[in-house]
C-alpha cells in the first residue's frame, strides 16, 4: 500500500505544486537565455570561424576540428547535463553552465593559438549542449497549463532573435577583419555573463523539490518513482521517447538545407553573389519572429495538432520550390520563407512542448537531452555531407528534405494525434502501487 503523496509543504499529490514561481515569465527570459545563447553561438561560429581563417592563418582543416568539436560538444553536453539536472537539480546545473559558457566563449574571443580556441570552443559547446535541456524544463515547470506553450515557444523566439542579432553585427562590423570576429564572441561574453548574473537570482523549481522530496520519503507518485535512465525505455515513456527521437532527427535533418545551406545553394547552384543574396535574407529574420509571436498565442491550445498538420504541409511545400520552379534568387528565399513558417508550427518549437509534457520531472530533462543529442548528431551528419551531395543533383538534396519534412510530420502527428502521449504535468502527481518492492503506475 503506498503512502498519500505529499508536497514539502504538505500538500497531497492531485493539487497544484506549492511555491511556484511568483514571476513565471521572468523565470521563463532568464532560463531561455540559453535558447538566446545557443542560437548566438552557433550562427557566430559558422561566421567567426571563416574570419579567423582569414585574419589568423587557420587552415581549412583548423576550421573543420573547431566546427566538429563544438558539434561534438553540444551532443555530449545535452547528455550529461539533462541527466545532471534531473538528479543534483534545475539551478545548480544551469548555473555551472551558463559559467562554463562565459569561459569557454572567453577563448575565441581573445586567444590566436589553435588548441587554446580548440579547448574554449569545446568548452562553449558543451555547456550550452547541457545547459539547453536544463533550461527548457526549468521554463516548463515554471509555467501553467495556459502559458506553457507560449513560454516555452517564447525560448524559441529568442533562438531566432539572437541569429538576427549576430547577422545584424556580422553586417555593421564587415571590413573589421579579426575585430568582427572578435566582436561577435565577445557578444556571447557579455550575453552568457548578464544570463549568468540573472540566474543566481533564480531559486530551484519547486517542481523538482517536490519531486526529490516525496522520493525521499518514500511516497510513491510517478514523478518520485520514475527517475531512472531505463524508465524511458519502458511504458509509458517509451513510445514519446521513440517518436521524439525520430521525429525531432526527420525534420532538423530536413530544415537543415534552408536553415544552414540557402546561401551555400545560391552561391554556387544559382550563382548569386553572397553579398547580394545576404541583404534579402536578413529580411527573412523579423518575419518568422512574427511568426512565433503569433503562434504563442494557439501552442498550448486545441489548435496545436491542426496548426502542427498545416505548418508540416507548408514546411513541404516550401522545400519543393526550387525543385518545380528552378535555382533563383526569388525561389531559393521563397524556399527558406515558407519553410520556416511552415516549422514554426511543425518544428523545434513542438519539438521542445512535446519534449517537456511527455517525460515526468525526475526524467524531464533526460529525456530532452537524448532527443536532442540525436537529433543534432543527425543534422551535423546530413551538413557533412549535403555540399556533396548538392554538387550530384542540388533538386534531389530538396527532394530528400521534403521526404525527410513529411515523415517527420506523419511520425508526429501518428505519435501524438488524439492524446495518444499523456501529458506528464496532468498525471505525474498520482499515486503509483507497489508490487513486489517495485513501483507501477496505477
């Protein structure tokens, strides 16, 4: 017979959570500052890089380790850290993080030698790799039913927002030589050091206190007795496990030719200068941030599964541009518009409410971290080998990511469709039996 669930402060399971957040949203800015970092990082790095491979003699080779080691990084760091935070806590994870971001992003900024930006590059990546998990369960526990989808849409938002602002820099300093580049590390600095700040300010999930706390006492709930790493290959969780897995790989391996390749394609498909084809994509950045501010609105309501449905027919349809009408300026940025609005429904902005409603909150952020570990292993194997493969046949390289966008799609709504994945925030509060010494669900 198990014991009635209770709270720290006594109060029995079923009930809301004591002790929420009193500031959910301020809550929701400081954590998604990884969100902000993760996208800064990474659009920095793809730019930084080639700069430095100018202005420092880095070798092509030089070039390829650091981009490899950073990618290696984030894998490895969303592992761990989404496993570290489940066990030891939300705060002291992300605190660590976020420092190890600011020491790590503190090497490219200012060091020449190789291995010196090798090691703060590796550095960088896994922190923000771990931190992200972390971060995005904090956002999620902090909300309610009613704002959670928008909070954590809102973490997207900020991904997008820091890629417009490092593009934005990348344009005012160009001609600066080492400096640019030095100005948009140094941009992660100051943004992971203020996020830093703001974090210590930020106490421990009340969520996950429960959580400890009632596996302490020995109550049984879901989110007390289901902590460890094999749960997540057992009923229930299994079957979100599997369809996250899958689905998050299809559709980042698919956005990747529009989000990482268009002004690759344009360059040397379509023959467009860089300089003339940059200008007009920046103008793409404002529009899919309305985008996300306008689908906040309907994430965590009844429309999610319809919008899901219409956002992976757009993401579709916008890949197949090029392919029916031909490799020109016009169709390549059509390209790349409608398929990221298209993701902004069907995308990492579901990806990230899924993640977090499907797993209870001693394997939240487990769960996140091996999702997104293998779905970014995916799509830095499909960058490996996307400029070859482009030079073979670019109409084919579409072709795959729209097959890749429509499974992904008919994975996830075969996966989710008709509450067939229970939402972990309405039930992980209920008692579990106790047969022969190990836990079930009731």
């Amino acid at each position: 017979m198990s014991l009635a669930p209770v709270s720290p402060s006594g109060q029995s399971a079923g009930a809301e959570p004591t002790g929420a957040y009193r500031h959910p949203w301020r809550v929701a800015i400081i954590a998604g500052l990884a969100s902000f970092v993760d996208g800064g990082a990474l659009t920095v790095n793809g730019i930084a890089l080639v700069i430095y491979q100018q202005t420092i003699g880095l070798t092509p080779t030089d070039v390829g380790m650091l981009t490899a080691v950073v990618t290696v990084a984030l894998a490895v760091g969303a592992l761990v850290g989404g496993r570290l935070g489940d066990i030891y806590g939300r705060r002291k994870v992300f605190i660590i993080t976020m420092a190890m971001i600011v020491i790590g992003s503190l090497a490219p900024t200012f060091a020449t030698d190789f291995w010196i930006l090798f090691a703060g590059l590796a550095l960088l990546g896994f922190g923000v790799g771990a931190d992200l998990p972390v971060s995005l369960a904090t956002v999620a526990e902090a909300a309610t039913d009613k704002n959670r989808g928008a909070m954590l849409v809102f973490s997207q938002v900020m991904w997008v927002a820091a890629a417009f602002i490092v593009v934005i820099v990348t344009t005012a300093t160009g001609g600066m030589g080492r400096l640019s580049g030095q100005i948009l590390y140094g941009l992660i600095v100051v943004v992971a050091l203020i996020g830093l700040l703001l974090r210590l300010t930020v106490p421990e999930s009340p969520m996950w206190l429960q959580s400890r706390e009632e596996r302490r006492l020995g109550v049984h709930t879901i989110r007390a007795d289901k902590a460890r790493m094999r749960d997540l290959l057992q009923p229930p969780f299994r079957r979100p496990f599997v369809v996250l897995m899958v689905f998050y790989a299809l559709v980042t391996c698919a956005s990747t030719i529009t989000n990482a390749f268009s002004t690759y394609v344009a360059a040397n498909v379509a023959g467009i200068p860089v300089e003339e084809f940059v200008p007009y994509s920046l103008a793409l950045f404002p529009i899919g941030l309305i985008a996300l501010g306008v689908y906040m609105k309907f994430a965590g309501g009844r429309l999610r599964m319809p919008l899901f449905l219409i956002g992976g027919a757009v993401f579709v349809a916008g890949l197949m541009i090029p392919v029916v009408f031909g490799f020109s300026l016009v169709t390549l940025l059509g390209a790349w518009f409608i398929a990221s609005i298209g993701q902004t429904s069907a995308g990492e902005p579901i990806a990230r409410m899924w993640a977090n409603e499907s797993f209870p909150t001693m394997l939240r952020s487990t769960g996140q971290g091996f999702v997104f570990t293998f779905g970014r292993v995916m799509a830095a194997i499909t960058s490996a080998i996307i400029p070859a493969l482009i030079v073979l046949s670019p109409s084919m390289v579409y072709i795959a990511s729209a097959g890749a966008a429509l499974l992904g799609v008919l994975v996830g709504w075969i996966g989710f469709r008709g509450g067939r994945i229970t939402n972990e925030f309405d039930h992980e509060q209920e008692p579990t039996a106790v047969t022969n010494g190990e836990p079930i669900t009731t």
